[in-house]
C-alpha cells in the first residue's frame, strides 16, 4: 500500500508541475502588477486553457498534500 501511495504521489507531482509550467506567464515588471490588479478589480477573466489549468493546479496541490499527509501517517 506504501509503495502505490509513494508512486501516486509522483505522478500528482509530475503532473503539478507540468499545470504551472504550461500556464501563460503574467506580465512582468510593475506595469503588468498594476495592470493585472485593474484586470482582477474591473471582472476581467482567465479564458480557455489558462482557467483550466488554474483549477487543475489547484486539485492537484490538493491531492499532492493528502497523499502526502497519508504517506507520512501510515510510515511514521
């Protein structure tokens, strides 16, 4: 049972790291701060894929902490 949580959990790894990687890059430097916060402030929404994987990224991170929670119950 250990050994299939431990190979879960590099597969949820994995695939959080590749959701953050492929997600669009924000604007850098402080005009896209400001301008990024105006977007959020005024209704502006992630379209397409990019919501998509902010969700995905988010139940992964979540999944990841369980099994890992659960990985160091059953072995501690």
């Amino acid at each position: 049972m250990v050994t299939f949580l431990m190979i879960l959990d590099a597969i949820i790894a994995i695939a959080l790291i590749a959701s953050v990687v492929l997600q669009s890059g924000k604007s850098a430097g402080m005009s896209g701060a400001i301008a990024g916060g105006a977007e959020t402030l005024f209704g502006g929404k992630k379209k397409g894929i990019d919501e998509i994987l902010a969700k995905a990224t988010m139940i992964l991170g979540l999944l990841f902490g369980v099994v890992t929670m659960i990985l160091v119950k059953m072995t501690a």
